[in-house]
C-alpha cells in the first residue's frame, strides 16, 4: 500500500507541475466559459487490488453551470487470492474471496475552478459489500470409520465464512486533470465507520483481525487513487 501510495502522490505532483505549466502558458483573461464542459468522469481505484478487488466509478455532474457538485456511484467486484496485505488469516493460494459491493458519494468541489470535475472537494458517500471467504482452517468433524461408527475427527478441513458489511465514509480528495487531454488522476483520503456481521463454519470469524480485513467492523481511514477519463 505504500508502494502505491508513493506512486499517487509522485502523478499528482507531476501533474500539479504540468498543469501549472500549462496555465502559463495560456493567454490571460482566458474566459471560464471557453473550458470544457465535461459532466461524466470514469475511473479505476487501484488500491483495492491490494484485497483482489475491482472498483470501478462513474462520476456525474449534478449541475450544468460549472459540475461543482456530483455523484459517484462505484460498482465493486472481489474474486482472487487472500494476501497477508489483507488478512493475517491466509494460506497462500487456498484462501480465496469472492464478492462484490456498491458505494455512493456525493462530492462537493471547492472553490471556483474554470474545469468542471477537477479540484480540492469534500464528500460524503455510503457503501454495502458482500464476501464470501472459502479458506482452510482446523476442525472437528464426525466421520465415518471401518466400523461403520461415526467418530469425531480432529483435522485441517475446508471452511467457508460469509460476511455483510455497511459503511458510511467523509474524504477530502483532489482530482488533477493532465493538461491538454480528458485523463485525470484522483487521490483522497478520510475517516470511515463500518458494521459487518459474519456466518462462518468455525467457532468464530476469522476475517476480522486488521482494519484492511473483509470483516473488520469499526473505525478505518478510506484511501484511493484513482486513474480516469473525463467525458
């Protein structure tokens, strides 16, 4: 995560400088008007990677006058591996997760900027997320003997741990777009709250254990970075 981190905040100081180059260079008393209005944004957020996941948003525009206020709806997809980034409950590539979500954000751009969707914003958003963990983890099981009894068995066994979660987020972001062309880049963080209820085979959860956890309920600092389109 901090690999990525570094790398998010290195594109935005690049385009921070570039975009300063570039209003340079513009002729002065360029008119607010002249800039585009886009109204759409799409964009992938690569730190849910880190947890084999796959979120992708769509940014709209809720005003025609300038796009200072929008709404980001953000599908979510998990399915892969159980990485020690994520979870300290995994054994290498037999715990698996699968699952998808759904996240809301009403955004807040501050202060006149002459580019709709880009700019310093605060936003508030909500989210649902629905995982299904399928690990192996030791247990006793009845089975069936020469004898034809059922004996109780102690041993490594296949488990599965299904969990729901809701969460509410506030962030402050900045969105950059690169000078010249309809790609920007989008990195923000925040403070978060979320409640998870879990149903698993073993005597307890076992996807609970850090913050970055599929189970984890409580506090957490939301954080992305995020690479799109503006249309």
């Amino acid at each position: 995560m901090k690999r990525l981190l570094g790398m998010g905040l290195l594109s935005l100081g690049l385009l921070a400088q570039a975009r300063g180059q570039s209003g340079t260079a513009q002729q002065p008393g360029l008119p607010i008007s002249d800039a585009p209005r886009r109204t759409w944004g799409l964009s992938v957020d690569w730190v849910p990677l880190l947890a084999s996941g796959y979120h992708f948003s769509l940014e709209r525009s809720l005003d025609r006058s300038g796009g200072r206020q929008t709404v980001v709806l953000t599908p979510q997809l998990y399915r892969g591996p159980v990485g020690e980034l994520t979870s300290d409950r995994h054994q290498g590539n037999t715990d698996r997760v699968r699952g998808f979500g759904l996240a809301a954000q009403h955004r807040f751009y501050l202060g006149a900027h002459p580019t709709p969707l880009a700019g310093i914003y605060l936003a508030y958003g909500l989210a649902y997320q629905h995982f299904r963990l399928d690990f192996q983890s030791p247990s006793w099981q009845p089975e069936l003997a020469a004898d034809g009894l059922y004996y109780y068995q102690y041993g490594l066994r296949n488990q599965t741990e299904t969990v729901d979660r809701y969460g509410a987020t506030l962030v402050l972001g900045h969105q950059l777009e690169a000078p010249g062309s309809p790609f920007f880049l989008d990195v923000f963080l925040g403070l978060g709250l979320r409640q998870a209820t879990s149903r698993t085979t073993t005597p307890s959860p076992q996807f609970a254990t850090t913050s970055s956890d599929y189970g984890h309920a409580g506090a957490y600092l939301p954080v992305g970075f995020r690479l799109g389109l503006h249309l």
